[in-house]
C-alpha cells in the first residue's frame, strides 16, 4: 500500500504551494499588462478557438433558429404596438439631432467630438471563461486591429457589457461587468426628464444577487426602482451614454451618507455573441490627468 | 507518437469546454444553476487511472497553465488544482477495483476536489464574493451532474485506448 506523502513528495508539494503564491501574488500585481509569452500562448490557441469557433456556431444557430421561431408570434406582436409609435418617435429625433446641430455650428461646437462620439470596432468571442468566478471573454480582434486596454465593450443596443482587460496581437480579453476583479470604477448617471440628473459610481458587483452596486449617489437624490442607468462619460475611456441596467432596490449605504443602489445589468451577460469595442472621440486622461 | 493523439484529444476538450459550451446557452436555462464544463478534468482522471500517473500530471500542469492563461485573470491557480485533484483521486483509485460505477464516483471526487480548491483560493485572493451555501447548491451539484454525464459518454472507447497504448511498450 503507497503512503500518501513520503518527505519527497512533500518537498515537491510544498515548493509547488510556493510557486503558485508567487504566481498569483504576481499576476495580481501585474494587472492588466500582459507578458509576451502569454500573448503568444494568447494568440496561438486563439487561432485554434477561431477554427473551433466557426463550425460551433453553425449548430448553436440552429438551435437559436428553433427557439426563435417559437417566439416569433409573441414577438411580432409585441413589435406591431411598438411600431406604431415609431413614425412619431423617428420624426422628433429627427427634428432634434437637426435643431441640435443648428445650435452647435452657432457656438462653433461642430469640430470638437461631443463626450458621446465614439468609432466602433466589431468583435466575435471565440472563448469564454468555463468558470462563473473568471467573468471573461476572449474576443478575435487584437492590437493589429487598433484595440487598447480599457476601452469598452458593448452589445446592441448600446448596453455595457465590459472593457477590454488584456490584449494580443489579434486577440484581446474582456473583463465583463460582472467580473469581481473588475476595479475600474464606471461613473454612471441617471438622466431624469424633469429633474437634474443623479451622478453616482458602478462599484462591483455582487455575486450572489447578480446585480452591480451604484454607490455614492447623494442622499437628496430622486432615486426609484426601474430608473435606467448609464454611463455618464465623466471617467476613464467610457463614452457617455452606454446603458448599464435598471436599479431594482434602493437602499442608504452602510454609514448612512449616501444613497446605494442595485442595478440589474441590461445586457444579458451569458449570451454573447457579437460585441463591439468602442473607441471615445472625445480625448482622454486617464493617463493620471497629464495630458491636456 | 501516441501520446500525441492524447494531447490533441485533451487540446480539443479544452476548446470545447471554453469556445462552444459558452454558444450553447442550456447552461444558464436553468435558474441560478451554473454549469462549470471540466471536461479536460474528466480526461485527465482516466488518462491517470488507465494510462499513467506521470503523463496525466504532465497534462495536467500544461493544460492548467493553458486554461490559466487563456480562461482566468490569475496564473498558477488551474495548474495547482488540477494536479492536486488529479493526484489524490489516482491515490484513491490505487485501493479499489476499477469498473464503471467506481470510475464514475472518483470523476465526482475529482471534480468536488477540483471545484473546492478552485473556490477556496478565489475566495481568498478576493476573486469571487460567493457565499458557500451559494457554491454548494448550485455550482457544485449541476457541475458534477454534468461532467459526470460526460464521463460516462467518454468512458468505454477513451478506457480501450489508454489501455492499448499503454500496454503497447510493454509487449
């Protein structure tokens, strides 16, 4: 019968726990830069995932083809209302985005992007994280195609869904919203018709509920359940405008200064497909404040 | 050579568990459930029941840092787990009888031991805020539902050929 540890095994057990603090304590500290043998491994078997990827989808739209059928007739008949408003809708915003540039060419805004403006860059995911607790995405556009750590990322309809944490030279990974390790604090906004609007900060994201945090909304702030909230484009490289999710639970936070608030995010982060990675016009310092 | 047409088996189960798993959504049907795809885990344990101990613990060190590098923020965590949970249930099969159904109850070892280590060093680098009820539910559980069922697929045809290769040099 073999002894579970004999003192060579322990020795090896024991210099591996070492090696894997030290990876870790490593990785953690490096953070978003990546080493070049990780981008080649990165790019080598993201070639593979692109080969794998092809066929994969061909049977999974299949079975997307099966399932949107069924809904088709609940679906047309929910568009049909929402057409009838479309006309109307389609004519103000027509008549506003017309009004809104006669107004900027008068202030000789027209040269300078709005915090809104932003180039899209399309992506397909070839990979994704088999376990809940890594929330990332592998996407098949990398450094070649113009992408940069922390741009962000977006599904149709504008909804948030990431920014770009680590890239390749054709491939690039994308820490998702609902990503613990995700530190980037996302300055969020909601935009109320009559009233000022309420500023605030995505802070994390909890797990268990599957929501994110809005923190820091002052505590006068005209808060309720099913506001939309967005991206305001007072931080980092997130263009305004990006819609984050709707608060579902309104709280104070622990100290009793401010508000906090549970978001639910808008885009369905477990299906994704096609992406598009968002490059702002708008310039900014997120170099520390240095430039301009 | 035919250590090869493991590796590009493994190679290709790694693929699937990170590029088309994701494509098919039944995974996120089911309610809070999330299903963890370990098939690389499941291969790697027969490879160290019916092959050797040594090659499955190479495979499992390289692949570890494959999925380490490519599916998660933090390097060494994968490698670290697999081989761990790869070598205990080798260990625990030196005492029993092969067959099917005990096959099958180390793959669940395997893959609790596997699940729990993963969970625990996340949990202490502050990688996920999970609560351990929360894990056991309905990530544990679903997991080994799966993988289990996928070890049963792999079973015969992956047993035949680990035993014909490995006893091919011995004759």
């Amino acid at each position: 019968m073999p002894s579970f540890f004999s003192n060579k095994k322990l020795i090896v057990l024991l210099t591996s726990l070492i090696v894997l603090i030290a990876l870790i304590s490593y990785s953690l500290k490096e953070g978003t830069r990546s080493t070049w043998t990780e981008q080649f491994v990165q790019d080598v078997v993201g070639g593979f995932q692109y080969v794998v990827n092809v066929p994969a989808r061909y049977v999974a739209g299949f079975f997307q083809n099966v399932d949107d059928i069924n809904n088709a007739y609940k679906e047309n008949k929910r568009l049909k209302e929402n057409l009838a408003d479309y006309a109307s809708v389609e004519q103000e915003n027509r008549d506003l985005s017309m009004q809104n540039n006669e107004l900027k060419a008068q202030l000789n805004l027209l040269k300078d992007p709005a915090l809104s403006d932003f180039k899209k860059y399309s992506a397909t995911m070839i990979g994704r994280s088999s376990d809940q607790w890594n929330q990332l995405i592998t996407l098949d556009k990398g450094k070649v195609n113009g992408i940069k750590n922390g741009m962000p990322v977006i599904t149709s309809g504008r909804r948030l869904i990431g920014s770009i944490s680590k890239t390749g030279n054709f491939t690039s990974k994308v820490s998702l919203i609902s990503d613990q390790q995700n530190v980037n604090q996302i300055s969020a906004v909601i935009e109320n018709k009559n009233s000022q609007p309420v500023f605030g900060m995505i802070e994390g994201y909890d797990q268990n509920k599957g929501v994110l945090l809005f923190q820091k909304i002052p505590i006068k702030a005209n808060v309720k359940k099913g506001q939309i909230v967005t991206t305001s484009g007072l931080s980092g490289k997130y263009t305004k405008g990006l819609v984050i999710g709707t608060i579902t639970h309104v709280t104070t936070d622990q100290y009793g200064l401010t508000k906090a608030a549970e978001v639910k995010p808008a885009a369905n982060l477990n299906d994704l497909s096609y992406v598009m990675i968002i490059e702002r016009k708008a310039q900014t310092s997120s170099s520390g404040g240095k430039g301009n | 050579m035919k250590q090869i047409k493991v590796f590009i088996f493994l190679f290709l189960l790694f693929l699937i568990q990170g590029t088309v798993m994701p494509l098919f959504p039944f995974s996120y049907a089911w309610g809070k459930a999330q299903i963890v795809p370990e098939f690389v885990l499941v291969a790697l344990l027969m490879v160290a029941f019916f092959g050797s101990i040594s090659w499955g613990l190479k495979y499992a060190v390289l692949f570890g840092f494959l999925i380490d590098i490519i599916y998660s923020s933090v390097l060494g965590v994968y490698a670290f787990s697999l081989a761990v949970a790869i070598y205990c249930a080798q260990i625990i099969s030196r005492w029993v009888n092969m067959n099917a159904a005990m096959t099958m109850l180390l793959v669940v070892a395997g893959v609790c031991i596997m699940q729990c280590e993963v969970y625990v060093i996340y949990l202490m680098i502050g990688l996920t805020d999970q609560q351990p009820s929360f894990f056991f539910q309905w990530n544990l559980i679903p997991t080994i539902l799966l993988n289990v069922l996928f070890a049963a697929i792999i079973y015969y045809p992956f047993r035949r050929y680990l035993e014909r290769i490995s006893d091919g040099p011995e004759k």
